[in-house]
C-alpha cells in the first residue's frame, strides 16, 4: 500500500475508534453519569481537518458529537448562577461547534444551539447568547433553505441584543422560506413597527415555544411566556393604581378594589398560580413568581 494511503486509512481507523470510544462513553453516562469536569468535551483533532479523514464517515462522528451535547443539557440547573453554569455552556458551546465543523450541513446542530445555548441565570446573565449568535450566522450561510436559522437568529437579535433592524431582516430572510409558518413574516413587520414593546417580547417567546422540540427547552420557555404574561399584569395593576391614586390620593387596598372602582377591567389571573398584590407603597409583586429582569425594574440582563 503506498505511503499517504497507508496514513490515510490509519487516520481512518483512528476516527472510527474515537466515534466507537464516544459511543460507550455516552452508554456508560446513562448508567453513572461522571462529574462534568471528568467528561472529555471534544476530540483532539481539530474539525477541519478531522473532516477530509473521516471518508464518508463524517456525518456519523458528527452525530456522535452532537449526542453528548445533547447529554449536557440536562446537568444544567434553571437555579444556577453564571459562574456556575460558564463550565457546561463552554463544553455544550464546544461540542456544537466541533459537530458542525464536521458537518457543515448539520441543521440539527444549529437549531439545538440556537435554542439550548442561551439561557438566563438567576444572577441576572444571559448566557450562550453570543456563542448561539455566531453558529446561526453560520447555519444560515450554510444552509439558508431552513426557515430555522433565519428565525432563531432573529429572536436572539431582537430579544436579547436588542438589535430590532438585524432581527427583522432574519426573520424576514426566514419567512421567505419554503415551510416557514405564517407567523414569522406576521413578527418580522410587527418587529420593524414595534421593536422593544412587551408585547412583541411576548409574540416572539410564544413563537419560541410553539417550535421548541427538547424538553428542556420547552420548560424553559414555557416559563419565559408565563414570566412576560405576569409582567403584562403588573404593568396594566400599576398603571391603574397611577390613575386610582391620581383620582383618590390614597394607594387601593387590593387589585378586587381597582376593579370595583373601574379602575381595572377585571382581576387577572396569575400565571404561576399565585396572586398579585399591592404594597403600601403603590407597587405591585405577585406571590407566584420574580418579576422579570430584563423588563422589570431597572436592572437589566447581561449578555455574554
């Protein structure tokens, strides 16, 4: 066999043992998880050129790759602080990008990290934006015929950097696309005419939840709409209360007494399952949740 024949059939035969190595790594994690920092995140050969060896095996190690993202997920707690989960993004962030440099095409992969990247802490950071960010931008370069791409990366402009043009155009770029849902050139003009309101915050988390496929990310979101639903209750309470104090000069007693005074349409009704109630001071807190970082108060995330 000649020489660069022989060195590539070993290299071959190295990446089908490392993929076989993966295989009953991640068997072994369903049986006793390892401590996070004892899992090997990705392999040593770089991706680029892991890629030209792997023949037509690429797209398998790409899976396998992808898999043990997949197997981070779960270790990563909703109560975590950003130092405390910056270990598992950094691996889970790794793991996705060497998976896509194997597979340029993988659209799985980019739609996984655009919905399992960015997440939010309860110190007040939104993590993975960023990373989640750079691969959409790829994704959307190498496979720009998945509405996904254009729309994920969208709600990451819009929602949490705040860059409404930027958001737009993707979302506009992903409802051109065949099989992208009504709703998304519906939110691509609603953004355009309304970037930055709560109620495009909301229209954008429900879209979010509609498509999320893992768990996971479903809970994760399905909390973010609840969240945005009692922070439309807070604000409509408190701008009643303005109106009550302005009419009255006293603070009201409960949210039954602004509806008694027509002050307020009708009690809602708390997502979480608490109740909203008024402090002497006029402001409002709900007895079910925290209010929301990003558009409560005058503390706002961090994105990294």
């Amino acid at each position: 066999m000649p020489l660069p024949l022989r060195g590539a059939a070993v290299g071959g035969a190295v990446l089908l043992l490392a993929a076989a190595t993966a295989m009953l790594r991640i068997s072994a994690q369903r049986i006793a998880p390892p401590p996070v920092d004892a899992v090997i995140d990705v392999p040593a050969l770089p991706g680029e050129v892991a890629r030209p060896l792997a023949f037509g095996f690429r797209s398998l190690l790409s899976d396998f790759t992808f898999l043990e993202a997949i197997q981070i997920l779960p270790q990563r707690k909703s109560g975590f602080t950003a130092e405390q989960s910056v270990g598992l993004d950094r691996r889970l962030q790794r793991l996705l990008e060497y998976s896509v440099e194997l597979d340029p095409k993988f659209a799985g992969a980019y739609r996984f990290a655009g919905t399992a990247l960015p997440h939010e802490t309860v110190d007040g950071h939104a993590m993975g934006v960023l990373a989640a960010a750079q691969l959409l931008e790829k994704g959307l370069r190498e496979r720009p015929d998945d509405w996904h791409m254009g729309f994920l990366l969208g709600f990451l402009q819009s929602y949490y950097l705040r860059d409404y043009a930027a958001g737009g155009r993707s979302l506009a770029a992903a409802a051109r696309q065949p099989g992208a849902p009504r709703y998304i050139g519906l939110l691509a003009t609603r953004l355009a005419a309304e970037g930055g309101e709560l109620k495009m915050a909301t229209l954008l988390a429900e879209a979010m939840l509609a498509q999320a496929n893992e768990d996971e990310t479903r809970r994760e979101w399905r909390n973010r709409v609840d969240a945005l639903h009692m922070e439309r209750d807070l604000r409509e309470i408190e701008a009643a209360v303005a109106r009550y104090r302005m009419a009255t000069g006293t603070v009201p007693p409960s949210v039954r007494a602004l509806v008694r005074s027509g002050e307020l349409k009708k009690e809602p009704v708390e997502p979480h399952g608490g109740k909203y109630l008024i402090r002497p001071d006029g402001t409002v807190r709900s007895t079910g949740a925290e209010r929301l970082r990003v558009f409560g108060g005058s503390a706002t995330l961090k994105v990294r």
